[in-house]
C-alpha cells in the first residue's frame, strides 16, 4: 500500500501549482482555476487522512464533498463577478481591476 | 381744602419732572422746553398755595401741629428710614414765597436767555432744565419732613448750582465764532469754588446729621425736637459740651456755607458769573435761603438745654450773622459790578436773617427771609434787564461805528452806566421799589422784617441791661442798614441818574415784556410784603408759624412789641444813607475818581479788594493744597508709583516675550507639528501597500506564513 506522505507530496505538490497559478496568472479565469485546484489539493489531503487514520467514520469523505460543494459555489460567483467586471471594464486582467488601490 | 395736602408730594416733583422731560426728550426743542419748565413750576407754585390756603383755614391744629406724609423709604436692619413730607405753617410761609419767585424768574428767565442767543443753542433747554432742577431741590427741601430729605435736597442744589454758575463754560465750538476764553475760564473757576466752598459747610452738616441718628436713631423733625429727645440728647457730654450742641453748632457749618455767612461768603460773590437769572434764583429763593431755613428748622437744637439769651450754639449764629450783616455791607460800597453789589448785599442780609435767629426769634428771620426773596429777586432781575439794555446798546453802537475792535467794554460795571431812567422806565421803577424796599423804608417790605429784627435784638438789650451781645448785634444791625442805604443810593444814582458815561448808556433801551413783567410783580410784593408781619395788622405771620417749635418745649416765641425809638433810628439811618449816597454819586463823571475813593483812600481799597479774604484764602489754603497736589502728582506720575508700574509691566513684558518664543518654537513647531508631521509622511509611505491588486495581497500572506512556518520549525 502507498504510505501515506506520498499522497501528502501529491497534494502539497498541487497546492504549489494552485498556489503559483493564483498568484501569477493573468487572467482572472485562470486565477479561479488555480483556486480550484488548491481546494483540491486540500481534497486530497482530507480522504488520504481518512483513509489511513479514522477508516472507520465518514468525517473525511463527506468533508470533501463539503468543499467539492462550496468551491462549485465559489466558482459560480466568482465567473458571476468576472463577467461583471468584463462588462463594466472591459477586461479581465486581474492587474488591471485594481480600483481599490490606494 | 384738606385735598390740597394730598399733593404736598408734587410740588417738588412736577419741576423734577420738568426736568426729567426736558433732558430726556424736548432738549431739542428750545421754546417747548422752556415752556414745560415754566409749566412746571407754575402749577407748582398753583399746589403750594393751595396748600398755604388749606393751612392758613386749617387753623391752629394745621399750623403748629402740621399735616405729615411718611414713606417708608430704605429699611436698615430693624429701623427704617422714611422720607416724608409734611406741612405747617413755616412750611407754608416758604411755600408762598419760593414757587412763586422761582415762577417770575424762569419766566424772566425766558426773555433773558433768548436775546444774543442763536434760536438753535442747545444750552437754552438745558439751562431750563438745570433751573427746574434747582427748583425741585429747594422745594423738595422746605416740604421735608427729615433732615435726610432736607440733606437730599440741599445736595442737590449744590450741584445745581455748581452747573448754573458755570452755565457760560459750556461752549459750542461748533457752532460760536467768537468765544470769551476769559469768560469761560472764570465761570469754570466760580462754579469750582461755589462747589467746594459749600461743600466744606455740608460736611459738617452731614457729620451733625449722622450723630444725630446714631443717638436718637431719627430724623424726623416733630421726634427729634420731642422734649424727652431733646432731654436726652443734652445730657451725652461730647468734646466736653452737650451733643446737642454740637451737632447743632455742625448744622450751623452747614448753613454758613449754604447761606455764604462769614468766612464761607467767598463763593457767593463769584457765582455772579452764572446767567443773571440764576443769580436770582440763588440769592432769593433757593440756595442761601436753604441755610437760613435749615436753622430755623433746627432751632430747637440750638436752644436745648440753655436760657434763649445764653445758648452758646445761639449766640454764634447771632455773632457770624452780625459779622457777617456788617462786613458784607462795607464790601457793597466798594464794587463797580452791579450784580456784585447785589451779592455782598445778599450776604450781608442773609447776616441779618441769622442775627434774627441767633436772638432766638424763628419769626423775624423766616419773615426777613421772606421779603427778602421778593425783593432780592427783583434786584437782580432789574439788574440782569440793565445789563442787557447795556449790552443792546453796546451792540448797536459796535454796528454803527466803524471799529469792531473787541474792547473792554462790561456792561455789568456802573462806571460806564448812567441816565437809565428815562431809557428803561419800566425797569426803573420797579428796582426803585426793591432798593427802597432793600433799604428799609416805610412801607416797603424790608422795612417790616428788618425793623423786627433789631427791634428782636434791642428788646434784649433791654432786658438783659447790660453792653451785651444783643446790644452789638443792634448796633451792627443799624450800622449795616446805614450802610446797606449807602450802597443803594450809590448804586441807583451811578446806574440811573446822571449823564451816559458810555456810547452804549445812551444808547441802551427797555427790555421786553417777559421781563418787565416779572419785575413788576415782583416790585408790588415789594411794596406790600412786609404787611404780612406788619405790627399795625396784628402780626400775621407769628400767628402764623410762631408756634411750631411749641411741642419742643424749648423754643417759645412772643411778638416783641413794635419799639417807635428802634424804627425811627434805623429809617432815619436808611433815609441818610440812601440820599447821601444818591447825592454824592448823582453827578458822577467818567474818568473821575470816585468821591469814596477820595475820602476813605486806604480802606477803600481794602473794601474793594475784599478785605482779601480771596487771597488769604489762596495763600493758607488753595495754595498748599495746589503743592501738596503737585506734589503727590508727582509722586504718582513721575517719581515713584508710575515708574514702579511701568517696571512692573516691563518685567512681565520680557517674561511673556520669553514665553511666547519657547511656545511658537518648542510647543508649536517641534511637538505639536512635528507630531503630525512624522504621523503625516508615515501615513504617506505606508498607503503604497494597498495596491489593490489581489495577487500582491496574497503573496504577502503567503511569504508570511511561509515565514512563520519557516520560524516554527526552526525554534521547535
């Protein structure tokens, strides 16, 4: 059986990209997406724990769909806002939508 | 009848209302405002002798016992002072005179202020309104039924006559091309003099007031002349003498001020710089007669506790009045100003009316009073209507004549009058009724009064026997009438007799009727004013107000008998007088040297200048006292005080100097400043953190908790 720090590398592994990806894309579409796959990431941390520390209570899987749940809920309103601020802006550059400067 | 005491409290207020009116609202309008004074008094004088009537029906129970009105006026701890007013019959034989004759004068007073005026002078109505005023003291005076009403009053007219004599100072530059300078400066001295010279007087009255009340606790005549007061009062010993004495003697300074009695007469002759009117109304029916009547209205004081020939308090009044009666009437034949003639004789029967008390009879000197006010009051109105032809004709003759050169001309000096008569008869006669009545001639007014007087004064010398006091108070009585006739006769024959010694003498014409008129009244109560005493008509007047120091059980009053040897002596000294000094001075010319002059030489100077009491005066008092004042003028504005001030104000200026650079520069700039500046340019540095760019914010958050993991793994 896979020990369980390789699924921890994975993850952490997918975090770093997530992570990269939020901070270094462009587009704000890109930006969501790297949001997407940090919460994934977590996904992954929280089944491999169920699965090789409490295999006997469903506390990890149905957290996972919790966040499954959420982050498909983020998504919905955070395209909602970037068609916003594409229709007002014209743009979604997320260095550009930055009126909340000082 | 009665209804008239109910508005005793008017008469005194309605010119105090003239007043009050003219000053607030009409001193603007000249005419009116003259008006509303005249009407004032006038209705005055209509209530007071309604009043006089009410009391002379009234009776005895009226005339000794009186009508009192007490108010309740300033509560001090458990007592309180009323200031009431009350009515007998003294009070109504002053109220006959004093409205009546301040009436005649402000209706004088109209016509006289009106010629050389412009219609548009200011001071017209405030002269109307001062004269009111002056009224309303002296009335609010005689109806006062306390020495602190009386008091009231009688400082009241001390201001009044301060600003009456010094009525010519008040100048409008504005508007008056030519002024006086000279003129101004000697009524501003005058009004200064007859100010502090009756104020040396008041402060002993105000001093006998004030012991007064504190040992009997009143100032209500009918208690403090109640017998067991006046017991009381004698038996406290003060500076080894009765109180009642002293304060007495303290009354008495007040009145010699008041009334200009030897040695405060000095300022009376001086007041003749005020408007003529008001010389009037000062010598005849206000002012000097408030001393008189304060004595008379206090003479249970003088007398309590000593026989009436032997109370010393009483014999002083009788000795300043004979002085006084004597040395005024010696200074009279010396002077060339009308008016000043008039005024030494005014003192020297004011001398006349305390001679009359001093003997212990209030009558004789109240009715001397009396007639006196009448006929003194004509005088010097006749004489304010010569003055004024005078200076008509002096105006003419200025128009005429080609040199408007201001020359000295006076028209109040004799020297340049003469032949009067036939240019102003309608002035003329009446000042003959005055100066026969002054005189003491039968049957004019001053003969009556006078004629009791020494007769007061002979009758006892007879009793007592002996070269006493009575005696030299009659022999300077007659000499003083003697030479009172003298004056007059050379006063009527330099201003009405003989040949114009000045173009405007001749020139000179009859004034108008607002002033004639007045003198004409005048001169019949003059010529019938003495009847009212008169012993052949039973003596009217000591029937009248004999009897209203009864109740004090110390004063009593008799009418002496008419004594034919005493009236014949002093008419007979009049008649000499009056026609020699008509004889001497009838063919005066100008330039000449005066036939006294030539005879008396020495004295005659010295009569002129005053016998220097003027000067004696400025070297022992005014004049220490104007070094003293330089020098502690100089001690305060130059020496010390000054200088010690401006060194304090210099220190705390220096140190405030200091105070204020440590504030501007520490306080200010560094701390409060700086304060906000560093919080200022930090601010500025730290707002370039709020990009508003979303990925920076989460860098930061990420570095950072890389860091803090970074740090947990390394210290744990």
């Amino acid at each position: 059986m896979i020990p369980l720090h390789w699924w921890l590398i994975v993850a952490a592994a997918l975090f770093c990209i997530g992570l990269y990806g939020v901070l270094s894309r462009k587009n704000a579409i890109g930006v969501l997406m790297g949001i997407e796959l940090m919460l994934n990431a977590v996904n992954v941390n929280l089944v491999a724990f169920w699965r090789y520390i409490t295999p006997q209570v469903l506390t990890g899987q149905i957290f996972a769909i919790f966040v499954i749940t959420v982050a498909a809920a983020e998504a919905a309103v955070g395209l909602a806002i970037i068609i916003a601020a594409y229709r007002r802006r014209d743009t979604v550059i997320v260095d550009e939508l930055d009126i909340m400067r000082w | 009848m009665e209804f008239f005491f109910n508005l005793v409290p008017l008469i005194p207020l309605l010119p105090l209302l003239a007043f009050a009116v003219i000053v607030l609202f009409t001193h603007r309008k000249n005419r009116l405002s003259s008006n509303i004074a005249i009407g004032g008094i006038a209705l005055s004088t209509l209530i007071s002798w309604g009043v006089v009537l009410a009391t002379i029906l009234g009776g005895e129970h009226v005339q000794v016992e009186g009508w009192q009105l007490p108010v309740p006026w300033l509560p001090t701890g458990t007592t309180v002072f009323s200031v009431g007013f009350a009515v007998d019959g003294f009070t109504a034989a002053m109220l006959f005179m004093v409205p009546f004759v301040c009436a005649m004068i402000f209706i004088y007073s109209q016509g006289y202020m009106n010629l050389g005026q412009p219609n548009q002078d200011p001071r017209y109505a405030r002269f109307f309104a001062y004269i009111s005023l002056f009224a309303a003291g002296m009335l609010g005076l005689v109806v006062a039924d306390n020495l602190l009403l009386l008091f009231i009053s009688w400082e009241l007219m001390g201001l009044c006559s301060y600003l009456l004599i010094g009525f010519w100072s008040f100048r409008n530059r504005d508007t008056e091309q030519h002024i006086d300078e000279a003129q101004v400066k000697r009524a501003r001295a005058a009004a200064l003099k007859a100010f502090i010279t009756t104020r040396i007087g008041d402060v002993l009255l105000f001093a006998g007031i004030a012991l007064l009340y504190s040992y009997t606790g009143s100032l209500n005549f009918r208690e403090i002349f109640r017998p067991e007061t006046l017991e009381h009062l004698q038996e406290i010993s003060l500076l080894g003498q009765p109180a009642v004495t002293v304060i007495a003697l303290l009354a008495f300074g007040g009145a010699v001020g008041k009334s200009a009695q030897f040695p405060l007469h000095v300022w009376l002759p001086d007041a003749m710089e005020g408007p003529t009117p008001v010389s009037a109304l000062i010598h005849a029916a206000t002012m000097v007669a408030a001393g008189v009547y304060l004595v008379a209205r206090t003479l249970p004081l003088f007398i309590a506790g000593f026989e009436v020939a032997h109370a010393p308090a009483l014999q002083w009044v009788a000795v300043i009045g004979a002085i006084t009666a004597f040395f005024g009437a010696t200074i009279g034949l010396a002077q060339d100003d009308i008016k000043r003639v008039l005024a030494y004789s005014t003192i020297s029967q004011l001398g006349y009316m305390m001679m009359g008390l001093g003997l212990g009879s209030l009558v004789a000197g109240i009715f001397h009073l009396l007639t006196h006010a009448f006929f003194k009051a004509l005088l010097f109105l006749g004489s304010g209507s010569v003055i004024h032809g005078m200076e008509h004709g002096h105006h003419k003759v200025a128009h005429h004549s080609d040199h408007h050169a201001q020359d000295d001309f006076n028209a109040n000096d004799m020297k340049v009058m003469g032949g009067l008569r036939h240019k102003m008869p309608r002035t003329f006669w009446p000042y003959m009724a005055g100066t026969l009545a002054l005189v003491g001639i039968v049957p004019f007014a001053g003969f009556w009064s006078k004629d009791e007087i020494l007769a007061e004064a002979f009758h006892l010398f007879q009793e007592s026997g002996s070269l006493s006091l009575p005696f030299w108070v009659w022999l300077a009585g007659t000499l003083g009438a003697f030479i009172t006739a003298l004056y007059m006769g050379r006063q009527i024959a330099l201003v009405f007799w003989g040949e114009p010694r000045h173009e405007a003498a001749s020139h000179a014409h009859e004034s108008p009727n607002s002033m004639t008129v007045p003198l004409m009244i005048l001169a019949v109560f003059a010529l019938i004013g003495g009847f009212a005493n008169a012993p052949f008509l039973g003596s009217f007047l000591h029937h009248f107000m004999g009897e209203v120091h009864e109740a004090s059980e110390v004063v009593h009053s008799a009418a002496v008998p008419f004594s034919l040897a005493v009236a014949g002596i002093s008419t007979l000294a009049a008649l000499l007088g009056l026609l020699s000094g008509w004889a001497i001075y009838r063919n005066y010319r100008a330039g000449q040297v005066e036939p006294f002059q030539r005879w008396l030489g020495p004295v005659f100077i010295l009569l002129r200048n005053k016998y220097y009491v003027d000067e004696l005066y400025h070297l022992v008092f005014i004049q220490p006292a104007v070094w003293l004042a330089d020098q502690v003028f100089n001690f305060d504005n130059r020496w010390v005080v000054d200088p010690l001030v401006n060194l304090v104000g210099t220190i705390g200026r220096v140190a405030s100097e200091i105070t204020r650079v440590f504030d501007t520069v520490a306080v200010d700039s560094w701390m409060v400043e700086g304060t906000a500046k560093a919080f200022n340019g930090l601010g500025d540095a730290l707002r370039h953190t709020q990009t508003g760019r979303v990925q920076n914010y989460l860098l930061v958050v990420s570095v950072t908790v890389l860091l803090l993991l970074g740090l947990y793994m390394a210290f744990l």
